[in-house]
C-alpha cells in the first residue's frame, strides 16, 4: 500500500513559480503593490497563472515570494476560502524567503530545500498562458530519453515584427539541429550591433542547422531534475538567460543540453514582464485571442472601443473615456478625458482632469484641472494638487530613499528624476494611439457582454488632416531611422526593409501621410550624418541610389510627392550641416530619376514662405525647371 502511495507521488506533476521581478520595472507601483498582485482587467496577475497552470494539467505549485510576501499569502488563501476554479485539482504552497536577490537564488534555495521530485515547469514572473502542459512534458521526458544530459526545453513562440506584444529588446535568434536541441542562442534585442558570428563548430559537427527568428521567450521552461543543482553549483547563474548560455558554452563540462519547442497556431505564452507587455496582453485578454483564459466578466462592465470599468466604478456623462481600464470603486469627475489609462482601485479623480496614455495607481486623488500625460506612472496613494501638469514622469506618495533625487509635487506626490532617456521610454512605446471617443452612457448592460472593438485600418478611416500623437509618430520615426541604418550598413534587401517599415506602421498605427512623411525623412536625416565635404556627395548618392526601391514603394501619387518635399523642408530648416548645394541635389536626383514630378515641385515651391532662407535656397532649381519647361514649349511651338 504505501508503495502504491510513493508511486502516485511521483507522478505528481509539479511547477515552480518565481513570484519576484527583482527589477525596478514596475515602481513606483510595486513598491506598494506585489507585481504577481497587478490588476490585469482588474483580476490579479497571480489568478491568471494558476488557472493556466491549472487548465494546464499542473497538480501542485511551489510559489516562490522575497518581497509582499504576507500579501500574496492572504490573497492564496482568499482564493482557497472563496474555492476558487484551481483549488479543487492543484495545490499551491507558498515559499518565502527575503534574502534572495536574483531569480537564480530561488531556485537554489529551492534546491536546498528538496522539494522537487522530478521534471517540472519553470515559470518566471507574471506569466499568462493557455497551453496544455502535460504533452510538453511527455515530450521533454521521450527527450531525455534520447539525451540523458537534457536539461531543459524552453518554450518559444513565433511572433511577427508588428505584433502588438512585440519588444525589439526581446528579439530572438536560434541555431537548432533536426532534433530541436539548442546550438546558438542570441537575444539580438540586448545586442549591440546587429552582426551575429557563427562559430563554425555548428556546421562541421551538424548535417541540418536550422536558423530561427521572430521568435520571443514564453518565460515558460520544462526542466529536468539537474536544473536547480545547476544552479546551486554555478552562482553566477542569477537568470533563467544565463543558465542557457552558461550551457552552451560549457555544454560538455557542466553535462547539460537545452532543446526548444516553438508554439503556433493559437497557443499562446507571454509574460507581464513591462508595461508595454502589461498593455499588450491586457488588450488580448479583451479581445479573446487567448482561449480558455477569459477576462472576469462578472466583476467589470464592458463597453465598446476597448474600455473596461470595474464594479463600483462612478463616470459622469460629461466625461469622455477612451480605450481605458477603470478599477473598481473609481470615481470619475466632471468633464474628464481619459485616453489609453489604467486607472487602479479606489482611485478619485476631480473635475476637468485630462489623463492620457499613462497608468494611475491605487487609492489616489487626482486633484480638479490636472493634466497627467506622455506615459507616467502614479504610485499607490498619490495626492496631487490642483492644476498640476504631468508629463513621462514617476510619482509616488513618500519621500524617494537611498539619497534619489526627486521633485516635491504636494504633501504625498513626489516626482522621481529619471536617470536616463531609456527610462523616460517607460509606457510611450506600449500604447497605440487610435482615437474613439466613448460617452460613459453607451453601455450596453450589466448582464454579460461582448468587447466591441475596431481596429480596421482603412483608408478613408486615415485622415490626412487627423495625425497620431506625437509621441506615437516618434516612435515610428525612430524605428525607421534604426531599419534604414542597419539596412544599408548591412546591406539588407531594400524589400524586407519596407515590410519592417511597414509592420512599424501598424505596430504605431500612424497614417499613410505619416509614413510617406517619415519615411523621406528618415533618409534625408541619415544622409546629413556624414560630413558635408568633398567626398560627400558620391556617398549620398550611394545611399539615394541603395534606396530608390524604398522610395519608388512610397512615392505612388502627386500627395506622396508632396509630402516627400515637405519632409525636405523639416529636414533642410532644423538641420545647421546642410546648405544650398546638398538641397538642389536632392532635389535634382528626385526629378531626374521620376520620383517626383516637375508640376508637383514648382506648385510646392510656389507656396512656400516668399521671405524664408530655405525658399531662396530652392529658388535657382524651381527657375532652371521654369525655364526648361518654357524652352520645351518653345520647341515644341517651333515644330508645330
């Protein structure tokens, strides 16, 4: 009998997860609020994990806390009392230990303590998925099998360039051979340069390598036994990433492989690990995309064009609301424009207050006439005074410790200074910026609901009088400057550039005059980084005939012209290197190669500034194209 027992016990299936960040992603949010304990649709990060791990076959879960370990322990226990879904077929123990500074240190003092008893899934923070896991870890065990040194196989999965969960800074490449065992591993988004070296050891001692690419991390691993004394043997392992290439590197003296298996179809894995992620995957979550996993219907009241609103929540009819998330017993003033917001629990905010694109924490007041935008982050608690502006900034209810520097907005808002131009970055690049204006009164019901949301992108739906916002065109703009440099310093297909340009263009959701504009741009900026010297306009010439297939994809029509020379324009009058010589130049090698037409520039040089540098610049071109035309007309008459 009791063998019986010990044999049920180890084909008990188990999962590891690491509850801990140890980043400062999240402040000043999480110095408040658990990262496992984030609102997403306004459930907790945590339930979501533990239904898939549930759905996902899992019977019992070690969850590791270092920080807010008391409140995730009450919350378990609320989900165990309130019975909820995953209580009835797995069990959750709760492991806390505050001296671990680094993922790698939970799972050694997992390690320590013996609780693993056989292969496991391995999840790392905030982790929301809807695959089936026991035929993964069939897979990992007929895999050891074969190669008793497998370690582990992490979980991939295909992404597009324009896919809204896509970071360039989690931009993955592999080399596998035919049994999908891992023989390079390169995370290009940390890189920096885009040149990748293959040692020649990967050819020599393999008859297939396969190349993979737009692939991003799950955050999802299986592992084998010999993980965690990996770990516990090698300190420097503080990362999941520094395991794999510790074991790549030293595959035949620390005995262990790592094979992969890359999800597709409607499989998903992805982890709330930014804000940009903790946007994306909320607004996939809403749009359904990842089945069983569902938003908590009962609690929220769904409304068309994307926005959320938690039970309690009060909005004044005078107020416009617009792909936004409201937590529950939020109160919404007079007059307030909300536009691409996460508004937290038990938040109040005052009349005539115009929130957009940013994230506003709990329990805070967000004082009448303010104006919060550009992606700042609100902590827990926050007072703000009347009137205050808001711009890219983190705010938080105490006074900043260990010496910060910080900015006094009111007796409980204090504004953090920011380090570096990387860290101002942190929630413009998550939000896309389509504009749909909801009056609070369009609701359908409070029974259960469809999400409604358009997202066709049409071209009579893109005005031309109606740009992005700012920020987003930035953005894109930024992105095309990156592609267009690694392009021609790598001498890239000019076709694969525009499908990057344009999976940008949907990624930043900007218009076909924007892209136009941007584009042009983006070219001309690269072309004044060289010094103008002697020997410079055989290399911008170079450059203008690398990408004619570029600029012939862009310039289709008399708007596109136009909108090539107004970028022309923007370039040639904020830039001090570029003078006469290089205007007319760019000017000539565009009409003589038909990229623009002869009537298109005359009718724009006709509208320009009369008493403006840059017109008297263009001037000696716009007369010779004058007097060519009446020359042809001339002969033209001549011959007649």
């Amino acid at each position: 009998m009791s063998n019986k027992k010990e044999i049920q016990k180890e084909k008990t299936t188990q999962a590891v997860v690491v509850a801990d960040t140890f980043s400062d992603e999240f402040l000043p949010i999480t110095n408040a609020v658990p990262h496992a304990l984030l609102p997403v649709l306004n459930k907790p990060l945590i339930d979501y994990t533990l239904e898939f791990l549930c759905l996902g076959g899992i019977e019992e879960v070690f969850l590791f806390c270092c920080s807010h370990a008391e409140e995730i322990k009450q919350h378990i226990s609320k989900c165990i009392n309130n019975r909820d879904g995953w209580i009835l077929t797995m069990k959750v123990n709760v492991i806390v230990s505050e001296s671990c500074q680094s993922f790698g240190d939970c799972l050694r003092d997992l390690d320590a303590k013996g609780l693993i008893r056989g292969d496991f899934v391995l999840l790392e923070p905030g982790v929301i998925s809807n695959i089936p896991l026991l035929p993964l870890l069939e897979k990992h065990r007929e895999t050891v099998k074969k190669d008793k040194y497998a370690a582990m196989t992490i979980i991939l999965q295909e992404f597009g360039i324009g896919h809204i969960g896509w970071q360039s800074s989690e931009d993955i490449l592999l080399a596998t051979d035919c049994h999908n065992r891992i023989l390079l591993f390169k995370q290009l988004g940390k890189s920096h340069t885009r040149k990748v070296e293959f040692p020649i050891e990967i050819f020599l001692e393999n008859s297939t390598v396969n190349l993979l690419h737009n692939l991003k991390d799950t955050r999802i691993a299986i592992c084998s036994p010999s993980v965690l004394p990996l770990y516990s043997d090698n300190f420097d392992f503080q990362t999941k990433d520094d395991l794999i290439r510790g074991l790549l590197m030293n595959e035949e003296i620390l005995e262990g492989t790592i094979y992969t298996h890359i999800l597709q179809g409607s499989d998903f894995g992805g982890a709330i690990s930014s804000w940009k992620m903790y946007q994306a995957i909320s607004k996939e979550l809403m749009r359904k995309w990842i089945h069983p996993l569902d938003q908590p219907r009962k609690k929220n009241k769904i409304f068309k064009n994307g926005v959320v609103i938690g039970a309690g929540t009060q909005v004044t009819e005078s107020s416009n609301v617009n792909k936004s998330i409201l937590g529950p017993n939020v109160k919404i003033g007079k007059n307030v424009t909300l536009n691409n917001c996460f508004i937290f629990s038990d938040t109040k905010i005052e009349d005539n207050v115009s929130i957009l694109h940013s994230v506003i924490g709990p329990e805070c007041v967000i004082k009448a006439n303010s104006r919060i935008f550009a992606g700042s982050i609100i902590g827990k608690g926050v007072v703000t005074e009347n009137g205050v502006e808001v711009e890219n900034s983190l705010i938080q209810a105490e006074i900043p410790q260990n010496g910060e520097e910080f900015v006094k907005l009111g007796n409980k808002a204090y504004q953090l200074k920011l380090s570096s131009e990387n860290d101002r970055d942190v929630l413009l690049s998550a939000l896309y910026k389509k504009t749909y204006v909801l009056r609070i009164n369009d609701v359908e019901s409070d029974e259960e609901h469809e999400v409604f949301d358009d997202f066709s992108d049409t071209e009579d739906e893109l005005s031309y009088t109606q740009s992005p916002v700012p920020d987003d065109t930035k953005l894109f703009f930024n992105e095309v400057i990156d592609s267009l440099t690694r392009g021609f310093e790598d001498n890239l297909l000019c076709d694969n550039l525009i499908l990057e340009i344009n999976s940008s263009r949907y990624a930043y959701n900007v218009t076909v005059k924007e892209v136009n504009f941007n584009v042009v741009k983006a070219i001309l900026c690269i072309s004044v980084k060289e010094p103008i010297g002697v020997q410079y306009f055989s290399h911008l010439s170079r450059l203008l005939s690398y990408f004619a297939p570029v600029l012939k994809n862009y310039l289709r029509n008399e708007s596109a012209m136009l909108d090539s020379l107004q970028a022309l324009e923007d370039v040639a009058t904020t830039n001090e290197n570029v003078n006469e010589k290089w205007i007319i130049a760019i000017l000539q090698h565009v009409y003589n190669k038909d990229y623009i037409t002869e009537d298109v520039i005359l009718d724009w040089f006709n509208n320009l500034d009369q008493s403006s540098k840059f017109r008297n610049q263009v001037k000696p071109f716009a007369e010779w194209l004058q007097e060519a035309e009446e020359a042809s007309s001339e002969e033209e008459e001549e011959s007649d």
